[in-house]
C-alpha cells in the first residue's frame, strides 16, 4: 500500500532544518572569559610573517561562538560549555583547573599561555578535558568560514583554497518522499539508515521484488548540493561525537548514503584469518568463512566497482610507499569502490561528497536500485522507536524534519524491520524500542586511530588528492593472533590538520599553521581487542563508553614508532607526536628516535594526552550462536525478536582490523538475500 499522503517535489529538501532555538544562552562574562582563552591559544605575534598578528579577538570569536553552540546536536553540550566557562571565569575554577585562584580573564597573555600548556599536560583528566573543549571550540572557529563568508580569514596565511569551484549543474538522480503531514504507511519490510548496511539492504530486497521504505536521519546531499565548504559538510553529512571520557572522536556520516557518501572509498575486504576468528567467537560453522558470505564479498565488489587501478597517490601515499620500501616492509595499492576517479587535487574534497559521482556510495548504486524497483526513501527521519506487537517487530515510528523545522509523525509497518544505524545509533534505537539483550551495546570496538606527522621540504598540499591511495600492512599481525595496525594516511584540511597537530603555545601553532602545505600525517589504525559500550538515556544523549585497553597502548606506541620510522625514512625535517601537546623531534638535531619517543612516553597515551579518533564503529549488535554473548543470529535476526533484523557493522563479532564498508555491505547483501528468501518461501507470516 502507498502512503496516503506524500508529494515528491521538484527539489526534494537536501539539507537539515536549522536546530531549534535554545534556552541557553552565553552572558556576557562567559563570553568575556572565552575571549580571553581564545587569545591565549591564538595571540597576536610581534611578526610581519602571514597571519601572525592576527588575533582571535582580531577574529570575532567570541561574538561567532554563540553561532557554533547553537549547531550542537543537544542542550546538554551547551549547558556543560557554559558551566566551564563560568569555572574559568572564577577564583575557585581558576584554582581547580590551573592552581591559581584567578579567573582566567586576569591573567596576562604570557600567563594564560603557561596556564594552557599545564593544563594540557596536566596528570588530572578532568583538566585536560577542559584543555580540550576549549582547544576544540577556538580552533573549529579559526579554520571555519563564517555564515555568509567564502573563506575563512587564516586560509590565506594557510595557503588552503578552499573549495576549488561551486558545485556542479547536474540533475538530483533520487526523489526523497517529502512527508507534509501525519502518515501511516505499510510495507514488507522498513529500513531504518541507508549506509552500507541499509542501502545495500534495500537494494537486494527492493530488487527482489519487495515493496521497501528506507528511513534516514539525515539529509539527500546530491552532488549539486556538495558546497565543499568543511563546516556546512560538517553540520550536514556528518554525526561526530566524543567518548564518555572525551578522549575519542567517534565520526559516522548523516546523510543519504551515510557514511558511503563521505568516507575515504578504501575497500577492503575481511581477511580470511578476521573471518576464521569471527565464527570461532560467534560460534558459527562456515557463516563467514563459507561460500555464501564469499559470494557476498564479491558480489558488492562487483556491484560498487573496487579497482586499485585508480589510486594514483599523493605526496603523503608516495612518502608512504617510498618509506616502506626503504624499511622493508609490505606496501600496497589501496582498493577503492570509484568508476572514472580524476586523482587530482580535487579529490582531497571527497570527504565532503564525491562532487563527479565517482565514488560508489549507496548513493549512487544500491538506493538508485532500490529506488528504480520502487522503494521508498524518506530523509530527515528521526525512527524514535520499533513497534512491537505480540513479541514481534512490526514497524517503526519516526518524526520527520519539514522544510521549515517543525516535525511530523510517521509510522511505516513492515512485515519485518531491518536496523541498519551504525554501531554507535543501532543498539539505541533498540535499547530505547525496550529490546533486551544481554550483549546489545556491548563490545563496542573502533579502530581508534592516531600516528605521526612529518614536516617535509616539498610541498604536500595536504588537502588534495586521492584520499588514501597507499596501505602498509607490516604490523597488522603484531601478537600472531591477528592484533595490531595497518599504516595509512589521507588528506586533511584546516580544522582536521589544527586539531591533530595538537597545540605548544601561540608561536609554536602559528608557525604550523604558515607550513600546512608541507605537512603530511603516517595514521596508525589500530585493530582494538578491548571494547566499550553504548547506552541510551531517558533524557539527553546517548554514552558512548570507550578507551583503548592496556594491551591496545602497547600497539599504539608500536605504532607511533613505526610512523615515526616511516616519516624519517620519507625524508621528514621535523617529526610530532599526535597529542593535545605535542612533542616534535628533528631528526637531523642529533638526538636519537629513542629520546624522542621516550618523551613522548612522558606525554602519554591516556584520554586527552594522545589524540584518538574513528570512523570505524562496530560490535554492540553482534552475531552470534549464543544469546548471552551476540544480539542476533547467522540470519542477522534478534535473538528472540521475530521480524527483527540488524544489517550494519554492529553485527560484527569484534573489530576487522581493516576499513569496514566492504564488510558491511557483504554483511547486509548476504543478511537481505536470506530476508528475501524468506519472504519468497512464505514463512514471514502477515
């Protein structure tokens, strides 16, 4: 049956109304003490060099703060920013962070400077959280455009130029249902996100001939809609959060196509001896190692066109492969899902939407086939909660973003339901729709990544080229069981490259800001054995619950040496550590590697010491025989929740070790071909 009320306009909505208007509001004592941080990170230099007599008061920051905090997705961020505000802006806050009963806006700029640099290395987490907020809120706004600006004033002094060209004139190639008022809908089955797991999902079951609705939480950002400008990217494609303990930064994509739309296209395939592991854990006979899930593997590979013959590298993936090769160790093209990648300058900007349809997302191959069967696809789609009738999933209720703000109820039933969130949103809409489990947002892994950076003599310009063109595969079995890192790298622009380089005062970020373009990043992706959890909350956000285990840290310091090594080996003047503040090492000083990583030893590997983050999130709806340990079976069905089907890296019995798109969609293609069967043989009753 079709909606009863539905209209597809001529241009669908592609981008998130604008956050509601929020009781929180900054005073001006609260903004005065901002100010006075801002400077300390950001002061102006007695230098007639590029940017340095720039100031963050020469900036506005204060005055576009209000701006930035009312883009945070909840008013719990907000009200813990004001709350650290008004403790920098007392005697007792002032004792309590920085031992000096003085609010930070008495403090002289030579002051505040030395009272940032404790805090930062501080041994008190709590401290260093602190350090890190406001680290984060001063640099997001001194590398981001303001609303109605082109550029942001630092990109000159950065040599960054921002967006190479306006989007392109080409046709939106989906028609998102745009939902007016109330609606209750019917279906065979309803998926809820449109990544890799429910986009591929939605292809095979609509080819299949079933009638599908797929619910996504974010915007339809086509590539006529892809600005490249990183902070629009950032508010429309992207849902980043941090850790409990604020020492990782968890990225997933929030648009149509998820995170397909705005990864890196690396396309690996699950090693056999991860596969072998996962039914092992799992309990499987031949699930992952079998035929079936072969045929999966090359199904989507086929269908989304991995090649390695378009990954031309960049100057960071040339320093890799030329390191490795003069180390000695395994260096590899990297396989990625594009069809007529220019590998130019412009695909630094994939990260911001693929604006030439290259890359493969769900996007632009799995929905367009569930579209063309006749699926339906519906954006801004909040799904609040399953609908349970009798025991069984029977559909999803969602609220709908309109236009112009406001929110509308939809209810889809469905034959079955196919959760498809990602491992950080899955095991919350099932935890919230009071589905019990004992495993269900458990063994929360996340591939947490940091490394090294390397200052080179010839230009990088880090912000072009093919995201990641190179893998090095040396360490990736460090215990013989499988546990260690894969060596990459990619581009970053501004906020990325200000944030990871850490900060050692106003001079020292200054002068790394001026020489951008000679910086390139080894990144150290870590297979993690220990786990976190997800849970969802009556009020406020959900807790995300994770930190590397004691065993996890012996790798990442492997790792930071092994960067290191491959950065020297690359010809790097100057070699840092990714860490809130960072150790440098030139290379040519004299001093030796082992100094250098000693003192990064000093600094440490702990929450807010040594900078994480992530856009590999799985395990908190794993697979598996016994219901104790996994949330759902060989079939990707809950355990004891008929119709109920999880189709997303949640399922994975512990982490890949390898970039997970191809493993999901391989997840999600075997998953929904055993749905469909199902549905053709009859034993989904109605």
């Amino acid at each position: 049956m079709r909606p009863s009320h539905f209209s597809v306009p001529p241009e669908p909505p592609t981008m998130p109304a604008a956050p509601g208007p929020s009781v929180i509001r900054l005073d001006r004592s609260e903004l005065r003490t901002f100010e006075a941080i801002a400077d300390a990170f950001f002061p102006s230099l007695a230098s007639d060099r590029p940017g340095d007599r720039l100031s963050a008061r020469d900036l506005g920051l204060a005055a576009r703060l209000p701006g930035l905090l009312a883009e945070l997705p909840h008013d719990a961020d907000r009200l813990a920013i004001k709350a650290l505000l008004r403790l920098f802006g007392s005697r007792t806050g002032g004792y309590a962070l920085f031992g000096r009963a003085r609010a930070f806006d008495s403090l002289s700029s030579l002051e505040g400077e030395a009272v940032l640099l404790e805090m930062g290395r501080s041994p008190r987490l709590f401290v260093r959280q602190a350090f890190k907020t406001m680290r984060q809120l001063v640099f997001a706004l001194i590398t981001s455009s303001e609303a109605g600006h082109s550029r942001a004033p630092i990109w000159d002094a950065m040599q960054y130029p921002g967006p190479l060209s306006p989007p392109p004139d080409v046709p939106r190639r989906l028609s998102p249902i745009s939902v007016e008022r109330p609606a209750t809908w019917t279906c065979d089955v309803v998926i809820v996100g449109s990544g890799a797991g429910g986009g591929v999902a939605a292809g095979v079951l609509a080819k299949a001939g079933l009638d599908v609705v797929v619910l996504e939480k974010g915007p339809y950002v086509a590539e006529r809609d892809m600005t490249h400008d990183p902070r629009e990217a950032d508010r429309a494609m992207y849902a980043t959060v941090l850790s409990s303990d604020l020492g990782t930064a968890l990225i997933s994509g929030r648009c149509l196509g998820g995170g397909t739309v705005v990864n890196y296209s690396t396309s690996l395939a699950t090693p056999a001896a991860v596969r072998a592991e996962w039914d092992r854990v799992a309990g499987f006979r031949d699930v992952f190692e079998g035929a079936e899930f072969q045929r999966s593997i090359e199904a989507v590979s086929e269908r989304i066109g991995v090649t390695t013959s378009e990954s031309r590298p960049w100057a960071r993936d040339r320093f890799l492969e030329e390191a490795c090769s003069r180390l000695g160790w395994s260096c590899e093209p990297m396989p990625r899902d594009v069809r007529g990648c220019a590998q130019d300058e412009r695909c630094g900007f994939c990260n911001f939407g693929c604006r030439s349809g290259a890359k493969q997302s769900t996007m632009r191959t799995w929905l367009e086939d569930a579209s063309s069967a006749g699926a339906r696809l519906v954006t801004c789609a909040d799904a609040e909660r399953i609908v349970m009738e009798n025991g069984r999933a029977v559909g999803v209720r969602a609220k709908v973003t309109r236009r112009d703000g406001t929110r509308v109820p939809l209810t889809v039933f469905g034959r079955a339901v196919v959760v498809a969130c990602g491992a950080l949103y899955t095991p919350v809409l099932l935890q919230k729709s009071r589905i019990h489990g004992d495993a269900i947002g458990r063994y929360l892994r996340v591939h947490p990544v940091t490394g090294a950076w390397g200052r080179f003599d010839e230009r990088t310009d880090p912000w072009g080229g093919v995201m990641q063109a190179r893998i090095a595969t040396q360490f990736a079995n460090l215990d013989g069981r499988g546990y260690g890192f894969r060596l990459e790298s990619g581009a970053l622009h501004p906020l990325e490259f200000s944030l990871l380089q850490g900060w050692a005062g106003g001079a020292d970020v200054k002068s790394l800001l001026r020489s951008y373009r000679h910086w390139a990043a080894f990144a150290v992706l870590l297979r993690d054995e220990g786990w976190g959890t997800v849970r969802a909350r009556a009020l406020g956000p959900p807790v995300w619950d994770y930190a590397p285990s004691a065993s996890d840290l012996v790798n990442v310091r492997e790792g930071v040496r092994r960067a290191t090594e491959a950065l020297v080996a690359a010809g790097a003047r100057e070699v840092r550590s990714v860490q809130q503040v960072p150790v440098s090492w030139r290379p040519a000083s004299g001093e030796p590697i082992t100094s250098f990583l000693s003192r990064v030893d000093e600094v440490g590997y702990g929450p807010c010491q040594t900078t994480y983050g992530s856009y590999h999130q799985m395990g908190t709806a794993r697979m598996g025989a016994d219901r104790h340990l996994s949330a759902c079976g060989d079939e990707n069905e809950v355990h004891g929740t008929p119709g109920l089907f999880v189709m997303d890296a949640s399922c994975f019995p512990n982490a890949s070790g390898v970039n997970p798109m191809l493993t999901i969609e391989a997840i999600a293609h075997r998953g929904a071909r055993a749905l469909a069967t199902r549905f053709a043989s009859a034993h989904l009753a109605d």
